[in-house]
C-alpha cells in the first residue's frame, strides 16, 4: 500500500556512490549496494544527490552510475537522478543525459551560491521542467544553497505537468502544509528525523540518507504507519533517532559518516572524494557503538547487515 501519491516509491534511499579503493567509480560496487537497498525496504533510488558526491563526480561517471543501477534493480524501481548544479544550461545538460541513462525522474535542486530571487528560482525549473520529458523533483534545501524554493513559488510550479514532487529539507513545516494543503505535489521527507511527521500530514515518503544502513527499519516506520500502527511507527521513528543525530547531525557531512558505517559493515562505499575527509578511527567507532549499542540500539532487529559485519 502507498501512502498517498508517490509517484517514485515510499522509502527512497539517497544512496552514496561507491568507489574503489584508488578513488574511481566502482560500478560492481554500486549495483550490489543497490539490489540490497531494493531488497531490504526501498521501493525507489535516488543517485548521484549530494549523500552522492555529485559535486566531485563527472557528468560521465553520473551516467554510468545511473545505467549500471538500472541494470542490477530492472525497470520496476524508480531511479531519480540528481541533475542540479548552479548553472541552468549545465543542469539542463545533466537533465537529458539522466533521461537517455535510464532515469525515471530528476531531482533538481535550488541552483546555489548566486542566490537568485524567486522569479529566477521559478525560470530555472521551469526551463529544466521543459527540456526533457522527466519529470522532476525539486530539492528544497535552502541550508545548503542559501536559497529557499517559497511556498508560493512551489505552488505556481505545481501547475506545471513535469513538476510532481517535492524533497524536502527546507524546516518549515508549516510552509510544506500550506503547499501539501493546495496542490497534488508529492512531498518526500529530506531529514531523517522528519520521515514520521512529514509522512502522517499527508507525505509520500522519504528520500533518506540514513536508509544506507537501515533500509529495513526507515521502510519499517512506514510500513506501521500505514498498517494504522501510530503507536508503533512513533516507536520505529525514536530508534532510529539515536543513529540520524550521528549521521547526519555531527560535525561531519552525512556522506562522510554513512561511508564510515557502510565499510565496517563490509558493503560497498570505499572512500569520499576531496574535499572531503574520511572518518577518523574514533568517530567510526562511535557510529559503530550507537549501530549496534544498548538492548536493541536504534535497530528494530538485528538486520542482515550488522549480521554479516566484521567482528
């Protein structure tokens, strides 16, 4: 059962993109992380996001990643493909060139740094909107961009046919009611920690950044959610609160911890390309020590990727 309109899936996991151990893409790696992502809760992959390493991948390595996702999961899993940059035209370029891979959808976010008004912001989806026939998701992540998409600008580019959904990291609940309240936007939680209360006002799902390592248990609070569980999914929901604050609230960007995990437990990740800096020793192992610490930790279970990790 799908919990209102959603268009990719429920559960969606920004997956990271693996790389070998000298720093290529490793494509082996990527499809293997992604037939266990399917085969664990996620009904839909979003790739090459920022949890990605879009900045530091080249638009050929995004293709590739996209093409050798889709052969490993079928045609059945909707891939949405991050495409956004700064720059309309190379956004566009990166658009068509997702589309010809193999995407079901793009995943557009704000274009960052030059910080364009909001007529700019609606020009810029709308241009990319009209390049291609995906249909796009728009990423709402003014703490990164230092742009915000408004709420009145997102229901403006509802009316658009190509504009269906929305991932949201913008931390302004009541704007993503008020847009939830007057369009058919599908609206996708962007924050771990918002999964449950974006989703019981009316959400389609997640796009998760901490479901590399717990797919099971973020499709788990769904899943109660929608079996009519409240009491369960909130349950569901504060396990995992232990392990989204040290993801993705510590000093580290989430791809950086997400990979630290993702190599303890023996699944492909590899390294992070710079700028970035991989986890030390000690913040791995207290990553490590919230996965798997207390009676249950943050887990619903003892998934099969902390059954197979290293002693």
């Amino acid at each position: 059962m799908r919990h209102r309109n959603a268009p990719f899936g429920r559960t969606l996991c920004a997956m990271v993109t693996p790389f070998t151990s000298a720093g290529t893409l490793d494509l082996d790696g990527a499809a293997r992380l992604a037939a266990r992502l399917v085969a664990e809760g996620c009904d839909g992959l979003v790739l090459n996001g920022t949890t990605g390493e879009s900045p530091t991948t080249t638009d050929a390595e995004k293709r590739e990643l996209i093409a050798a996702v889709r052969s490993a999961v079928g045609d059945a899993v909707p891939l949405v493909a991050g495409v956004g940059t700064a720059d309309t035209r190379h956004t566009v370029e990166l658009t068509l060139a997702a589309e010809k891979a193999g995407a079901d959808a793009a995943l557009v976010v704000t274009p960052y740094y030059s910080r364009p008004q909001q007529a700019a912001v609606e020009a810029h989806f709308l241009q990319v909107a009209d390049a291609s026939g995906l249909p796009l998701m728009l990423y709402d992540i003014p703490g990164r961009t230092g742009t915000r998409i408004a709420p009145t600008t997102l229901i403006r580019l509802a009316a658009h046919p190509r504009v269906i959904a929305v991932k949201d990291c913008s931390y302004d609940f009541l704007g993503t009611q008020k847009v939830l309240a007057a369009t058919d936007l599908a609206y996708y939680a962007g924050c771990d920690e918002h999964i449950l209360p974006l989703y019981a006002v009316g959400a389609a799902g997640c796009v998760s950044t901490v479901a590399n390592v717990v797919p099971r248990e973020v499709a788990g609070i769904l899943a109660a959610f929608d079996a009519g569980d409240t009491t369960l999914a909130a349950e569901l929901q504060s396990r995992i609160t232990p392990l989204i604050e040290a993801l993705m609230a510590s000093d580290l960007p989430g791809t950086v911890t997400t990979k630290a995990l993702l190599n303890t437990l023996n699944l492909p990740s590899g390294p992070v390309r710079a700028p970035l800096l991989p986890a030390d020793e000690k913040v791995t192992a207290e990553l490590v020590a919230v996965l798997r610490g207390g009676p249950t930790g943050c887990l619903t279970g003892r998934p099969s990727s902390v059954r197979s990790a290293r002693p």
